[in-house]
C-alpha cells in the first residue's frame, strides 16, 4: 500500500464530513458543489489509479453513509470516475489547471450520468439536467483550492512507482 | 517505470478492499426498508456526529452570511408574501379561538379525556445529505433517545419527514420532499374532508397528491394534513404536511392531482421534534 493512501482516505472523510455540513449550505441557485467529487478526480488526476480508486471507494463509502442510502450507486460512480481520471493522467499533463477543470467538468457530468443509470428515477427530478450542469459548474471554483491541498500529499512518485 | 502493474498480492489486496466496500455498501439499507443502521455505519456515525454537530454550529454563522447575501434579492418578494401570511394569520387566529372554545364545550359534553399527547424528542440538524438526488438529514438523536425507524419528525411550520435508520446517537431523516418520500394525507377543510391520498415527494420542493375521484371542493391555499390513515402508520392524525398550490383536473373528471408546498423546509430546518411512538405502538 502506498503511503499516501491513507492520508487520501482521511481526507475524502474530512471533505465528506465538510460536504454535509458546510459545503451544502452554500447554495447558489439552489444547488451546491460536490467537494468530495472534485477531491477525487483531483486526487486520481495526481496519484494514479490506487489513489484514485481508494479516494473514489472512500467517497463512495462516505456518501453513502452520510446520506443513509444509495451505498452502492455513490460507490461505483465515484469509484469509476476516480477510475477514468487516472487514466486522463497518463495522457494529459495532469498539473494544468485548464486540464484539471476540464477534468472536473467532464467527471462531473460523467458522475452525474452514471449515478442516473443505476438510478434511474433520478431523471424525474424536476430540471434533472439543468441541476447537474449547475453542479458541474459549482464544482470549478473548488479546482485550485482542492489542487493545492492535493498537491501536498505524497502520492506522485510512489505512485507513478519510481 | 510501472504505473498499473501491481504485484499479484497487491491486486488480492486491492480485490479484498473492494469487496468489503461492496459488502458495506450494500448493507446500507433502503429508506423503504426501515430499520438500524448497519454496523459500520453505525460506528461511523456515532464517532462523526459530534465532528458534524461542531461544524455545523460553527458553519452556521458562514451560512448565515451566504444566505443573507442571497437571499437579499428575494427580499422584496418576501416581504410582500410574509404580510400576506400575518393578515391570513390574524384572520385564522381568530377562528381558531373559536374553535377552541367549540372542542372545550364539546369534551365536557362527550365526557373525553384529554388528548393523549405524543412524547417527543427535540433534536439539532447537524447535518443534510451531502447529495442533492436525496434529500436526508442528520439528526443528532438516536436509540439512546429511544428514537426508532419510521417516527414522525416534525420541523418549523409541521411535518418534514420520518425517521428511517437509527444509529446510537443520531439518525437519518428521510425528508417528504425525497422522491422516495410520502405520507398518506388528507384535504383538512371540511368541504373537501374526504379527498385522501398519498402525497409524494419528486426530488424538488413541491408535493403531488393524487385522489382518483371526482374532485370536491377544493381550493388553492387549502391545508392538507397527515390521514393517520396507512397500515401501521406512525403518523399520527392532522399534523400540517402543506398547503395546496395548484389544481389539476383531469377532462373526464377521474381524477385530482393537487400540487402541495410543504409546510416545512427542510433546507432552513436547524431543530426537529422527533415523535415517539405511542404506547400501543411501542407494545
């Protein structure tokens, strides 16, 4: 196990706890960021696919407990995306802040479509769509603080295995 | 360099974490399917929640700044439906008075006793569900406080939903407004008593009850309360579920759907009444 993926995990929980009692009361237009979304995919985009796979397990777990239902879905979803933004790193140069909002935008919405289809009645929210492109764009002024915050953690080199 | 080539015990190692994840995860039960919380969950909660009560008070105040600041542009608005409400208020004041004085003549008439008031636990929100596809709250009352799956929890205004998993020290309340929420209900002014039926939350903020009849007397603004009337409710009778904001008859009369605001909001709720069961029900 690498020696950052404890402190990963340590701080999904924090950022969950985070989510679920500040983060969620700052609403603009009814709708707030999902800080433990960005987390991961910030953290997958830096770590690789451990890091991003025990952030999005982590997040999953986490959400999941907060919220009392829905274990699973948070879990794949958020698993997954940490999944497939590791995978952006081996391609994209992963400490580009326009590489990591894109990053964020796309796993957002990637999220957000997944989660739908296990769940599917989630479409018959009232302005569905309009609500996860809100979220999505809620979600982009987390990037540099959360990028800083990552950026400190010691995942890089263990990771990348040199 | 190796960047996905883990060792076979690492890859075991990886296989077993996700595997308990799954378990856990699928432990977690259904908001339909009432019950404790599931022993990991459990543990975590009652180790988090003092950590949520501490940022939630202390995010109360950050809160209240951004929702000031937001809310700023609704004042306006606000103002005029808020002196609305007063005068509406005022005029119910005084037919509840009325009333008041009816049911006491009534009681001494019929020899009742008085009502047998529910016992009830008052709990802080220490925090709401970190998704938005699911409208739940934290709750910092749990089996300590004799709090059990299904109790009615009550905020500002009437009724914001039912408990349903219970750890030590907290539970998780499953708000109306979910769209997995519903209460059986009722239209409460007499001209239109017997339109019953189950409203329901979608996700947004608004309620929908259906009654499959031809619609009585209806009218915007009517209150609808709880029926009481479900199997083995835990409701009990007339508490306040919402107002009704829209009529939609279908063309061959069959049916009524009523739009309803709930009476409470859960997003402002910052303290709930969580009832306990009766004493019949307990037994």
């Amino acid at each position: 196990m690498s020696r950052g993926l404890p402190a990963v995990v340590l701080l999904v929980l924090v950022a969950a706890l985070l989510q679920s009692t500040w983060v969620g009361r700052i609403q603009v237009v009814g709708e707030w960021p999902d800080l433990v979304l960005v987390l991961v995919i910030l953290v997958a985009l830096q770590g690789g696919h451990e890091a991003g796979a025990a952030a999005g397990v982590a997040g999953g777990l986490a959400m999941g407990w907060l919220t009392g239902v829905g274990g699973l879905a948070f879990l794949l979803t958020r698993g997954a995306v940490g999944l497939a933004a590791a995978e952006l790193r081996l391609h994209w140069h992963r400490e580009n802040l326009v590489v990591q909002v894109v990053a964020v935008l796309c796993g957002t919405v990637a999220c957000e479509l997944l989660f739908a289809a296990l769940n599917p009645s989630v479409i018959a929210v009232p302005g569905w769509a309009w609500r996860v492109a809100t979220r999505a764009l809620l979600n982009v002024p987390l990037v540099p603080l959360v990028s800083v915050v990552v950026s400190r953690l010691p995942l890089t080199t263990e990771s990348l295995g040199a | 360099m190796n960047v996905r080539g883990p060792r076979s015990s690492r890859r075991w190692w990886w296989f077993a974490v996700v595997l308990a994840a799954f378990a856990l995860a699928g432990m977690e039960s259904r908001p339909e399917r009432l019950g404790p919380a599931n022993p990991a969950a459990d543990a975590v909660r009652t180790v988090g929640q003092p950590v949520q009560a501490a940022l939630s008070r202390t995010g109360g105040a950050v809160a209240g700044a951004w929702q000031f600041v937001t809310q700023l542009f609704d004042r306006g608005r606000e103002n005029a439906r808020l002196r609305q409400q007063v005068a509406q208020g005022q005029a119910q004041t005084e037919q509840v008075a009325e009333y008041q004085a009816e049911v006491a003549r009534l009681r001494a008439l019929l020899g009742l006793r008085e009502a047998v008031t529910r016992q009830a636990v008052s709990a802080r929100v220490v925090a709401k569900g970190p998704s938005p596809w699911f409208q739940t709250l934290t709750v910092n009352a749990g089996r300590r406080d004799r709090v059990v799956p299904g109790a009615a929890v009550l905020g500002p205004g009437g009724l914001i939903g039912q408990v349903f998993q219970v750890s030590y020290a907290s539970c998780q309340v499953l708000c109306l407004t979910d769209r997995l929420g519903s209460v059986g209900a009722r239209v409460q002014p007499e001209r239109a008593r017997q339109v019953v039926g189950v409203a329901k939350g979608d996700g947004g903020d608004l309620l929908t009850l259906v009654y499959h009849n031809a619609g009585p007397a209806v009218q915007m603004g009517d209150a609808v309360v709880t029926s009481g009337r479900e199997q083995g409710s835990r409701f009990p009778p007339g508490l306040l579920v919402g107002h009704v904001v829209g009529i939609v008859r279908r063309p061959d009369e069959s049916s009524l759907t009523l739009t309803l605001r709930p009476a409470a909001e859960p997003d402002r709720a910052e303290e709930v009444l969580i009832l306990l069961p009766a004493p019949e029900d307990a037994s």
